[in-house]
C-alpha cells in the first residue's frame, strides 16, 4: 500500500512541475503565397495534364488500329490454314494415287509396246495433264504454307504491338491520373479568398490578352462566312454546351479538348485526327487573318489545346477538368496557330 502512495506522490509532483513549465510557443503560420504564383501553378499543372492528356489519345488510337490490324489478320491466317488443309488433302490424296499406280509403265514405253501408238499417245496426253495438275497441287502446298506460315509470323508481332501500346496506354493513364492529384491537391489547399482572386486574376489575364490580340488586327475584319461542312462543325459544338470535361473523352455525354473538334468535325462529314497534336501537323495550316467559323484554334507550342473557332474573335472549348463546354476568347490560351479541316490537304 504505501509502494502505491509513494508513485502517487510522485506523479502528482512531475504534474505540478509541468503545469509550472512555461507553454512552448505556437509555430508561426505559414505565410500565403502570392496569387499569381498560385495561378502560374495551376495553368502549369492544367498545361501539363492536358499534354499527358493528348499522349494517351494519340496512343489510345494506334491501339485502336492495332486491334483491327490483329483482328484482320487473325481472319486471314484462319482462312489460309482451311486452304492449307485443303491443300494437304490433296496432296495426300495424289500420293495415295502415285503409290498405287506405281507399276504403270511410262508414257514413252507404252508407245514403244502399244499396237495402237495414236491410242497411246492420247493416253499421254491424259497423264500428261494429270501430271501437271499434281505439280501445281504441291505448287499450291507449298505456296499456301508459306503464306500461312507468314501470316502465323505476322499475326504474332501484331499481337505483340498490341500488348506493348496497351501497357504504354496504361503506364499514361496513370501519369494523367497524378498529374489530376496534382491540381486537386493544389486547389484543395486553396482558401475560398484565394480561389476567387485566383480566378479573377486568371480572366483579367485573358481579358488583356485578348485586348492585345484585336488591337494587333491579327484577326483581319473577320466576316468570313463559315463552309457548309464548317458550319455543321459549329452547330454540333454549340449543341454541347454545359457538358463536362473528361480526359480522354470524345463524346457524347462528354469531351476533351480534342474529343470536342474531332467529333464535330466528323458529324460534319470530314474526320480528321483524333489529338491536337496531330489536327497541327496534318490539317492546312490557316493565317489568324483568314479565321472562319469552323477552323481549329491551336495552343501551346506543344499543340497540346485545341477549340473551334465561332467568329468574332470567339471560340467553343473543352477547357479543362473541373468545367464545361463553354465559349471564350479566341485568346483563352496562348494561340500557336489555326488549321481548316475542309481545306485542300496539307503536304507533309
């Protein structure tokens, strides 16, 4: 009992020693960064994702091919193995027959023995031909093997072109999916304050950038009517305002930036390629000044953000993760250049 009184005793002194010790200081809150710092950030993570983006489209389509390719020719190995069945019948059959007539004379020595030779001669002629239609049955054997055993090779390094573009598809999937972590965890850390001004500071940005842009003249007196096929473009992209942005998406319940145009554009009548990158470096390239409702606005020097242009220094977007489908300035993006899906094509 008195063991129990004693440590008693002494908790209650270190207690009261603790409870004299003087409070240890708070740490000094971490000041707030600048907004535009925040909005350098944020535009450079958007910037990044949207590049990862267009990479896993690019490589979602060559696997999209691929698989056809492999389907195609698993098709055709298929048929050249029944024809090389076929083939292999007739082939045993003919060796059966050869075997069995094995102790017919020659063609030469029945004409020699024959009382008839004319007889014999159009005897010839008969195996003559029989022998010709086994040389071109193995012929046939041995061309069908080749092909089929061509086609065996080529099926299996389709395959396997496949199987790689699908786990480099998946390797960029994963890279778009942390580089998202990125921006949420960064808008996360955001005060509301902080994602206003941030978001005022950003359309203050466009609004002078734009200002620029039309006091430059760069888009010349922009009347240009649009193309029929163009003007069709349009419609479909105004028709998908409101909807969300998703990566990787080309409708119809939601978009990317080029899952918008390419998609617009085909309900136009005129595919064109599925990524930003690839609308740049395929489609004729068009002057600002010689803008009309329909061409494609390109942005960044990567190529990495597409919109379709509307007139009067407008375009429709897919901007980015987290809005809609919406219309802004031509100006939204720092502009690399423009294409016009409907043009005579480019050369490369």
């Amino acid at each position: 009992m008195s063991g129990i009184l004693l440590r008693l005793a002494c908790t209650a002194a270190i207690a009261a020693q603790a409870a004299l010790a003087p409070a240890p200081a708070l740490a000094a809150p971490e000041p707030q960064r600048p907004v535009a710092e925040l909005l350098t950030d944020l535009q450079r993570l958007y910037r990044q994702t949207e590049q990862a983006t267009e990479t896993y489209n690019a490589t979602a389509e060559k696997l999209t091919a691929q698989r056809a390719e492999v389907k195609r020719l698993d098709g055709e190995l298929a048929k050249a193995r029944l024809a090389l069945k076929g083939s292999q019948g007739d082939a045993g059959r003919l060796a059966r027959e050869q075997y069995q007539n094995s102790s017919d004379f020659s063609v030469y020595v029945r004409v020699l023995l024959a009382r008839d030779p004319q007889q014999a001669l159009d005897e010839g002629h008969v195996i003559g031909r029989v022998a010709g239609e086994r040389a071109a049955t193995l012929d046939r054997l041995t061309g069908t093997e080749k092909r089929a055993d061509a086609l065996a090779k080529s099926a299996r390094k389709a395959l396997d072109t496949q199987l790689t573009l699908a786990e480099k598809q998946k390797k960029q999937r994963d890279d778009v999916t942390k580089r998202l972590s990125d921006v949420e965890r960064l808008l996360a850390s955001l005060t509301p304050q902080q994602q206003s001004e941030v978001s005022q500071l950003e359309q203050d940005g466009v609004a002078e950038a734009q200002r620029r842009l039309t006091d430059s003249g760069a888009l010349g007196d922009d009347d240009r009517p649009a193309s029929a096929e163009g003007g069709q473009a349009v419609r479909y992209a105004l028709d998908q305002l409101g909807k969300p942005y998703r990566w990787g998406a080309a409708g119809p319940a939601s978009f990317d930036c080029s899952g918008l145009t390419s998609r617009a554009w085909a309900r136009a009548g005129t595919p064109i390629p599925r990524t930003s990158q690839e609308q740049w470096a395929r489609l004729p390239h068009v002057p600002l000044n010689s803008l009309r409702p329909g061409d494609l606005v390109i942005y960044f020097p990567e190529a990495t953000h597409v919109a379709l242009y509307l007139g009067d220094g407008k375009v429709v977007q897919a901007p980015r993760t987290g809005e809609t489908v919406k219309i802004s300035p031509l100006a939204a993006n720092p502009v690399l250049g423009a294409v016009r899906p409907d043009a005579a094509p480019r050369r490369l």
